[in-house]
C-alpha cells in the first residue's frame, strides 16, 4: 500500500466512471484550504460591508459560508482518503 508521503505526485480526483483522472504535485493539495480561507475571508468582509444597508444580504452570506467551507473540507477529506 503506497504512502502518500513517499510519492512525488498525488492523486488529485477521482472520476467513478475513470477513476483517477488528474494527478499532480503534493502542493496542489493545499489549493483547496487556499481558497476557502480567501472565500471565507471575502465573505467576512462582505457580510460587514452589507450589514448596515442590505440586512438579509448580510445574513445570507453569513449562513452560506459554513457550507462553502464544509463542501470544501468535505474535498479535501476524500482526498486525503484517495492518497492514503
């Protein structure tokens, strides 16, 4: 059973139909909480930013960004599981 430590590049998706279909090096891995502390900081920014003139607006993307960041971990969780 390959470590993913030992290994130069990654399996970075998985297709049901393909299996594997893109690899890449173990740095793309961090792609993933990359964008997600960008959207959540954007995110952040934009529910001060709105709350004092669209309310609902505010709200809306308070409560969206939870989900946001749990499809994201939801990602990375099944390739971490991929690789192992």
């Amino acid at each position: 059973m390959p470590i993913a430590r030992d290994l130069e590049f990654l399996s970075l998706h998985y297709n049901i139909y393909f299996g594997v279909d893109l690899v890449g090096p173990w740095h793309q891995v961090f792609i993933i909480p990359a964008l997600g502390l960008i959207f959540m900081l954007l995110n952040i920014f934009l529910t001060f930013f709105f709350y004092k003139k669209e309310k609902f607006l505010s709200r809306f993307l308070a409560a969206g960004n939870p989900l946001i960041e749990l499809g994201l971990l939801v990602s990375i969780a099944l390739i971490t599981l991929l690789n192992i």
